[in-house]
C-alpha cells in the first residue's frame, strides 16, 4: 500500500485525518488510484482521500477544486467527486490536499464506452448542464478555455515529435485540420464554466456507457469549444454527430472547427504520453495511446477523402 515514489501509505493518511479531520480517522483506508497529479486513497465506501504527488501546481487547483466544484455538483446530472474537507500542509505532509467523494466506475481509457447512442447522449446532457455563464471571479483556465491559435507552437510541437517517432500516419492531413481549426472565428460569447481536460482517464465508464467525471483541476470559465473536443476523444465512431445534435444549445459551424483543434491536441498528448512515455510517469501511460490514435483517425478520415 505505499507509493515508492512519494513514501504516501494508508497509515499517513490515517495520522492526516487523525490529525486535522478525526471524525473520519477510523474509516478503513486503501490505495484508490495513481493520477497524473494526485493519488486517491479510499476512504470507507463513499469517501476518498486526494494527496498531490507529482506537478506543483497540483496544490492550486486542488485549492480551486474545493471552492467551485461543490456549488457546481448538484446541477450536473453525473456523479462528481465533491470536496467534502480540506487539509493543510503540515508537518506530516507539507502540501494541501482534500476529502471528496468517491465516484465508482472505470476511466475510459482502460473501458471505453461501447453503447454509443447513450454515451453521446449522456456525454452531452452533461456538457449542457456544465456550460452556463461562469460567474465573475471564476478562475481563468491558462490558455484552455482561450483562443486556439495560443497552442500553435505547442501543437507543432507535438506534431513534430510523434512524427519523428513514426507515429502520426499521415501528418500532413493533421496539420490541416489544425490550421482550419486555428483560422476559425474566437469565441465571442460569454465566459462559460468548463471541465477542461475531459480525456479519456478522467471519464468513468460503467456497462458501456459514462457514469461520472473526475479531476476538476483545471475547471476554469471560457471558450466551450476546449470541451466539445471530447466526442472525438471520448465516444465510439460515428458518433459525434449525434453528440452534437443532442448538446444545447447547437454548436455552430466556427465553434466546431475550434474543438477539433483542441481535440487533435489532446490526441497528440495520449499518443506522445501513451506510446513514448513523453512526460509521464516511468514506462508512460499505455493506456492512453490508443484514444488518441482512435481520435487522430476520427479527425483526419475528411481530410484524407
């Protein structure tokens, strides 16, 4: 039960709770889950422990977390995992971290989603609830909730680097989608609440379908199109149409063109952490490479006609 890389065990995260919050000290604990950022460790049945372990900036948005998302939750129609307690650094552990909910299910990274009329449905009824008008004060989403031509030279980039791991099969109709893309009109709407990282490990699945969000970190106020990337991304082929046809309100034809930008950067991300280990923890996510691959073919079967 101890993580080697950080010396986090289920016995540090009893002398946590024993010490800033001992209601919940005697509830059994046991390793969760390894995310990029954060390790879970259960709680009893219905509760987890979140502790950073990686990236600094891991701190703040668990910090951001713990703010917004509980006000968000009970208006989106998945289950979330809600902050229910914050700790602070201390001499046990000098980082912060929270107590939320726990969310059954299995990401869709390792279990994709098969029943595809009802994963588009559900992914988009979701993506409804969560895109309303953000309130001032909402965190800024660093760059992901702005304009898409931003991440042109982190997109080339990444297209150059998994071409030249021989990759990306064809990656001139890449770039074209990308620069259609990054021509599109900006957002002229208002700010709106955004997930912004919805890839495949942070989507539980359940019996072919989703059945709840995870890692809210980087939620921020922006642009939709950063989210409407994840059709791509997420569902089986053939069906992103009819997750557009069921988010509302309907995307138009601008807005479209920006998402698959975005969608074709959070491709290139699974492709590069999954298949080379770009980034990610010893011997990489394997796991990731094939969404991304999935999603690259998905973005350029057009082009390619």
């Amino acid at each position: 039960m101890t993580s080697t890389e950080t010396g986090i065990t289920a016995e540090l995260v009893q002398e946590l709770l024993r010490d800033q919050h001992p209601d919940l000290a005697d509830r059994p604990v046991r390793l969760g889950a390894r995310g990029w950022d954060n390790q879970m460790w259960r709680l009893g049945d219905d509760l987890a422990v979140r502790l950073p372990w990686a990236t600094r900036s891991a701190d703040t948005l668990l910090r951001k977390e713990h703010a917004w998302l509980p006000s968000l939750a009970p208006h989106l129609p998945l289950p979330v995992p809600v902050p229910q307690r914050l700790g602070e650094p201390s001499a046990l552990f000098p980082r912060p971290w929270i107590v939320t909910t726990w969310v059954p299910g299995t990401p869709a990274d390792r279990a994709p989603a098969t029943r595809t009329l009802e994963a588009a449905d559900t992914l988009a009824l979701f993506l409804t609830a969560l895109h309303r008008p953000a309130p001032d004060g909402a965190p800024a989403g660093g760059g992901r909730g702005g304009p898409l031509a931003g991440h042109a030279e982190q997109f080339a980039q990444g297209l150059a680097s998994a071409t030249e791991l021989g990759l990306i099969p064809d990656p001139d109709a890449v770039r074209a989608v990308w620069e259609d893309a990054a021509a599109a009109p900006v957002w002229a709407g208002p700010a709106l609440w955004l997930h912004g990282d919805l890839h495949p490990a942070n989507v539980l699945t359940t019996d072919g379908t989703f059945s709840g969000v995870i890692d809210f970190g980087e939620l921020c106020a922006g642009d939709p199109a950063c989210d409407l990337a994840a059709p791509w991304n997420l569902l089986p082929d053939g069906a992103a149409d009819r997750f557009h046809q069921a988010y509302r309100p309907s995307p138009d034809a601008a807005t479209l063109r920006r998402a698959r930008g975005w969608a074709l950067m959070r491709a290139l991300a699974g492709i590069l952490i999954g298949d080379a280990g770009v980034h990610g923890r010893p011997g990489g996510k394997p796991t990731w490479g094939p969404p991304g691959h999935a999603a690259l073919r998905r973005l350029t079967a057009q082009v390619r006609r």
